[in-house]
C-alpha cells in the first residue's frame, strides 16, 4: 500500500515538475507573441520604454498563465494518481487552449485592432453568417495550422525533457513573470499612445463580454448634454430648377465597402472606377460624406429610413421596431413608383430581406434568385455559407430586365454590390494593382463593381431613361487596409473607414459641380424627397443639402471594438471611445490622414466632448420619438443676441450698463444720446425721444433661465441741482420673446423703480428677467438633463 502511494507521489510530482516547466516556457512562447502583436507600436520607442509597453501587454498574460500552473501544482501534490491524471491532462488543454488563442489574436488585432468579444460575435451574425470571423477565418492557412502544431508539440516535448533537471530553472522564470505581473500592474494605470484593446488578454477579453453587453452599458453610461443641436449651422446649397422632364425615378447605387480613399474623382489614384469618375461631369459630388456607421445592414437604415441607427450593437435590421416606416420606399410608393432591391450577397444574413420588406420595397431579390454566367463566388465552409456573391455585372443586368419590364412606370430600384466585401472576388482577368494580395483582390472586385455601375447607367441612357432618373451613387461604408492598424470595416471611425464617396447625378439637374459641406447617408432620402417634390415625413433625422439651413456635422459610431462614438464639424474630428475613455481628436484641414492626435489639449478634447454628448442627446430625443410614434416638439431656438431698448439721462458722462446671461458675463453698453440734465432736468418726452436699440451678441444655450441688466455709474451733482444720470430701460428681447419692464426684478434695494412703460435705475444697481423656458427645456430639466 505504501509502495503505491509512494509510486503515485512520484507520479505526481514528475507531472508537478512538467506542468511547471510548460508554464515557463508558454510564459516565453507568449511574451514572444506578444513582441509581435505589439511590433509596429514597438517601433522606434526606447529599450526602456518598450520595456514598459512589453510588460503592459504582458501581465495579464501572465496572470492567467501562472494562476492556471499553480491551481494544477496544488492539486498535483495534494491528490492522488488519477486525480493527478486528469489535472495534468487539463493543464495541457488549457494551456493549449491559453497558447492558440494568443496566437490566434494577432490576426484579430491585425484586422480589427482588438481581441474577438461577444459584440463581434454578435455582430457577425453567426447564426447566419461569421462576416468578421469568416474574415479572420480566411487568413489561417495550413501553413500556419502546421506551425502551431508543431510549437505545442515542442511545448509538451520540451516540458517532458527538461523536468529531469535538478536546477532551478522553471521556479526562476515563473518568479520573474510574478514580478512582470506586479510591475505591468502598476504601469498600466498610467495613459498610453497604444490602444487599450491591443494590450488586454484575449481570453479576459472574450469571457468578461459573455452575457453583457459591454458597448452598450457604456454608451448608456455616457454623458448626454442638452437635446439641442450639436453642431453649427451653414446654408444649404441652392436647389436647382425643376427640369423641363420631371423627375419620376431613382436608382440607389451602393458601392460594398468602398471608401473616398479608393474611388477616383475622390482621393483615388488607381484606375478601378472609371465609369463613376465619367459620370461626375452631370453630377453634384460631396467631398465630405460619411457612413454614420461602417457596417453594411446600418447603412441600410439610414439611406432609406433617414436615421442614425440606434446606438446598439445589435442592428435594427434584426429588431423589427421600423415596421411600418415612412421610408423613402414607401414614400415613393405613395406616388406610384414600383419598388425593388437587388443585393448580389445573401439576403439572409442579419435580416437584409426582412427589413427591406418592411422597408417597403416589393420586388426583394438576392443572388440565390439568377443563374450568372460569370459565376457566383462560394465560399465553402459551413460558418461561411452566407457570404456567397454573384458577380455584380449580373445583378446589373437582372435590375436591367426588372426596368425594362415596365418602363413607363416610375421605380425605386436599390443595388448593393457585393464583391468588395472580405474576402473578396475579384472576378476574372485579375490585373496587378497592388502587391498586397488582398488589396489587389479588393482594386480588382471594385473593378468589377465599377464595371456594373457603368452598364446600368448606359442602360438609363439608351432607353431614354437617363434624364428622368436621379442616380443616387454612394459607398455603404469605407474599408481600411492597415491604415491605423486595422483592416475590413467595421473595427475604428477612422477616414478609411467612414468617409465615403457620393454624389447625385442627373444631367438635367447637374452639371459637374461639387461641394464641401458635411454630409451623411441619412440626407439621402430628404434630399431625394425634396428633388421630386416628396414630402418629408418628421421621423427622418437627415437634412436635404438644399435645405436653408443644416448641420455643419454628422455623428458616426462603431459598437464592437469597444463602443466607439464620433463627429466631424468642420475640420475637427473626434473619436471617443466610451468603453475604455479614449479619445481622439484631428484637424482635418490639417492633418487629412489622422496621424496627429490632438486630444492632449485638454480644453479642446472637452470642448469635443460636450459637442458628442449634445449629438447624443439629440440623436437620443429624435429616435425616442420616432419609436413611441409621438412627434417631439420643436426645439427651442438658440438666442443669438440679446436686443434692449434704452435711454437715460447724462450728467458728466452717458449711463452705461452691463449684461449677464445665467451669471456669465455677456457685455456692457452706454446710451449716447441720453438726455443731458448738466443745466436743466430732462422731460419724459426727451428721454423718450433718445430711446435706442442696443445689440449685444450670447453664447448661451437655448435653455438660459435669467439674463441681469446692471447699471454702473450713477452720477448726482447734489441736491437742489439738476446734474443726475440714470438709466431707463424700456424693454429687452432675448431670441424670439420680448420682456417689457413689468417683468423686470429689482436686484437692489432702493435703486430704482417703474416709470410709466419703463424702468428706471437712479443708483447702482441691477434688474433680473426670469425667461422664459421652452417646452424642451422644461421636460430636459424635469428629466436631469
């Protein structure tokens, strides 16, 4: 009996010593991985400050790893031999399990700048379809397959082989990682230029978002500021004429994945789309235009439904709550135009096909609908069984047939192509674009597309289609290749991956122009609304780019890799991500490719801060709205200056006055031409005679609560004397309300009183108004807001 638990002691501790062994050296196996994920931001810095990023990356690593070795040691000298079997044997899955998946997140972090979570899961659709984790999939070749085989088989070998060895060497490296955990600890409270996503474990990462939904109780956490208008207002662009041949068509173009960086008559230089670049001479194109979101199915929502989609991770193509929309579908039903949409994908990948049809449109067909002579791209895998696509030249010629079906019936006809979506299918005849294997596929498949583009429109033009038809011509969302070290979409809100082309073309209505004022998708449906004399049903949270007045900003944001949140306003642009704090600001005008952070100065990354909670808190109120089906009230305007009507009487100098707004200073006045009392007292009629208008510029929002008129230089000559200067005040506007002096509040005790229609301050003092609140006002400050 004692020989067999001296014999299963033995066991023990030859497994105690190989399971330690394997912990120092997966310990190297993932420092060595993680040099690499962190090579580009290792570049250039200091061996002591690599040292420190190292260690940032690394404790957590550690900490799991060394916890996992010694819960098994424990139990591997404390328990018997088959308990020991099974210990070691779940030591060697986890530990392999630890190593993979550290090896497997630097190809997340090379694509989407962060390790996989279940809000990437979620977005992926995986029920129907892996999009992002196909994405990742398709990068893990056998090659590499083989390789790691091969280190865990090295890591098992070389922990059997090295537990004989009496020395020390295995307690020491494990020390060491102890003291890399506490160190790495310690640093990683300080601010860093890396992001917060590539330093996490993986494993943390993806167990922590089991079960909660971490982008969304961040957003939620954010926050708001007033529900008033985030951004400065400009003047619209000045709406053409009507054409002598109506308007009755429109054709929704939608490039899949395809930034202003890659198409020409934007930023592109490589000649794969030479037939949007020839359309641009009778078309008016935005230099400026941004998805709200870079994800295929959000875009959706906001091209034919006019809205931000909500601030979710979950999209609102899944969730049902548009039923019943007034989109833009519906509203071009409403004046008799047959309605489609053609995707060269698959339909049932996150409800397409589901919510176009609430969305309105009738004639709802993907590729699964034709038979294409030039093939339809599959994807094999069983994950990846939705990401299938026809070649876009046949989805052109089937939206050919269905206009050709009924052509003197008005349509609403919507494309998006397919073939530029990862992995892309670059179709035959495979030009060399690019050295970069999956640039070059993408240049090729946006050929492709281009190609279809171009077919379509000379379609319109040779069945006299073209000059009653608004093209509307955009990209769904943009696609980076490395840029901010990201690649495919939906990962950053970087200009590759939202800044987009999109112009409207028509060559009754334009001619070849272009503008630079800040537009989104969700302008698409007001704009074509107001081109075809539609109207615009409230719920639609775009503008037209005719309209007198709009936003000089769009708000945009990306709920998956951590939830990120973000605006640009003129040249600024700033990216906040509510998750982990981040912030991010770039002048555009400036720095157009986003390489110097700005966000260091403080006043300014507040200043930006207040603006993305105004957004939010607008986009908060609007959407509420449309969902609970009652039409907000219309927001309070923003007084631009406050207006008083004054006079007084003189004595050495003018009476002057100074103006406060909710106890922040707004400037000071004199009167003039008031009435001089130096040899005789001034009558009414002469200080009625010298009222007069003063004009003095606010800042404030459109829920100030009191503005104070103070008076400063009282000036007497002395009694029985004629010499006084008083201040009289009529009235005072502040935005649309005047306040006459009944309404006005005697701030010090015997300083002044009522005279007939006016006020009148003989000493230094002060009156108050009390505004007005508008309803909005009243309901944000019931709320806390």
């Amino acid at each position: 009996m004692r020989e067999r638990q001296g014999e299963a002691r033995g066991l023990n501790e030859i497994r105690s010593a190989r399971v330690m062994w394997a912990g120092a050296l997966l310990g190297l196996v993932l420092l060595g991985v993680r040099i690499v994920a962190l090579r580009g931001d290792l570049a250039g810095l200091s061996p002591g400050d690599g040292a420190e990023l190292v260690l940032r990356g690394m404790w957590q690593d550690w900490l799991i790893l060394l916890a996992l070795t010694y819960a098994t040691i424990t139990v591997l000298r404390g328990e018997g031999p088959r308990a020991g079997r099974v210990a070691a044997a779940l030591y060697g899955v986890l530990a392999s399990l630890l190593m993979l998946w550290g090896i497997g997140n630097l190809v997340a972090l090379d694509m989407l700048g962060a390790p996989v979570t279940m809000d990437w899961v979620a977005y992926s659709d995986i029920a129907h379809t892996d999009v992002i984790l196909d994405s990742i999939w398709h990068l893990v070749s056998p090659l590499a397959f083989f390789g790691v085989a091969a280190l865990v088989a090295a890591l098992v070998l070389g922990a059997r082989g090295l537990a004989g060895w009496r020395a020390p060497g295995a307690a020491l490296l494990l020390g060491l990682f102890g003291l890399g955990i506490v160190s790495g600890a310690a640093l990683d409270t300080a601010p860093t230029g890396v992001a917060r996503a590539r330093l996490v474990n993986p494993v943390w990462a993806f167990l922590r978002s089991i079960g909660r939904a971490d982008g969304d109780a961040a957003v939620a956490a954010l926050e708001r500021g007033n529900a008033q208008s985030a951004f400065a207002t400009v003047p619209g662009l000045p709406r053409p004429a009507d054409p002598p041949k109506k308007i009755r068509n429109v054709l929704l173009y939608a490039y899949e994945s395809t930034p202003a960086r890659r198409a020409e008559g934007w930023e592109g230089t490589v000649p794969v789309t030479p037939h949007l670049k020839a359309e641009l001479a009778h078309a008016l194109a935005f230099d400026r235009a941004y998805a709200h979101v870079p994800a295929s199915n959000y875009f959706l929502v906001s091209a034919l439904a006019g809205l931000v989609p909500e601030l979710s991770t979950t999209s609102m193509t899944e969730t049902g709550v548009l039923a019943g929309f007034p989109s833009l579908a519906r509203e071009m039903q409403k004046a008799g135009a047959r309605t489609a949409f053609f995707n060269s994908s698959d339909n049932r990948f996150q409800n397409t096909g589901g919510f176009v049809t609430e969305m309105g449109f009738e004639h709802v067909v993907d590729y699964r609908d034709w038979t294409c002579d030039q093939g339809v791209f599959e994807v094999q895998s069983v994950t990846d069984r939705f990401l299938n696509t026809s070649s876009d030249l046949c989805t052109a010629d089937r939206i050919a047939e269905w206009i050709d079906a009924a052509p003197k019936q008005p349509f609403f006809v919507t494309f998006r192509t397919g073939m530029t979506h990862h992995p892309y299918f670059p179709g035959p005849d495979l030009q060399p674009y690019s050295d970069d294997p999956d640039l070059n596929r993408y240049l090729n498949a946006l050929r492709v597309g281009d190609s279809a583009f171009g077919r379509l429109m000379d379609h319109l033009r040779e069945t006299g289609l073209a000059d009653e038809t608004l093209v509307v011509v955009l990209g769904d969302h943009g696609e980076a290749f490395g840029e901010h070290g990201t690649y495919v979409h939906a990962s950053g809100l970087f200009e590759e991956n939202v800044h987009i082309p999109f112009a409207f073309i028509n060559p009754q209505l334009f001619s070849g122009s272009r503008s630079d004022l800040i537009v989104g998708i969700t302008d698409v449906a007001p704009t074509v609304a107001d081109l075809l004399g539609l109207p615009r049903p409230w719920q639609w949270e775009g503008h037209s780019v005719f309209a007198p007045e709009r936003p000089d900003g769009v708000m945009f944001f990306a709920p998956w890799n951590g939830f990120q949140l973000g605006f640009r306003e003129g040249a600024r642009k700033y990216i906040y991500n509510a998750s982990t704090g981040e912030k991010r600001l770039f002048d555009l005008s400036a720095d157009p490719l986003e390489m110097a952070d700005r966000a260091g100065d403080v006043a300014a990354a507040e200043a930006a801060q207040a603006t993305l909670a105004a957004a939010v808190a607008g986009h908060d109120v609007h959407l509420a709205a449309v969902l609970s089906g009652k039409k907000p009230a219309a927001p309070a305007a923003t007084p631009t200056e406050v207006v008083l009507t004054v006079s007084g009487t003189r004595f050495d100098a003018p009476p002057k006055g100074w103006v406060m707004l909710d106890g922040t200073d707004v400037g000071g006045f004199e009167v003039p031409g008031a009435a001089d009392t130096t040899h005789a007292a001034a009558s009414a009629a002469a200080i009625s005679a010298a009222m007069t208008e003063v004009r003095l510029p606010l800042a404030a929002g459109a829920c100030a609560r009191r503005l104070d008129v103070w008076f400063l230089n009282d000036d007497w000559a002395g009694a029985g004397k004629t010499g006084d200067t008083d201040l009289v005040i009529r009235k005072v506007t502040v935005g649309p309300t005047t306040y006459f002096a009944n309404r006005f509040r005697l701030l010090t005790a015997n300083a002044g009183k009522m005279d007939g229609e006016d006020f009148r301050l003989w000493r230094k003092g002060g009156v108050a108004i009390d505004l007005d609140l508008p309803a909005d006002c009243v309901n944000a400050a019931l709320a806390g807001n």
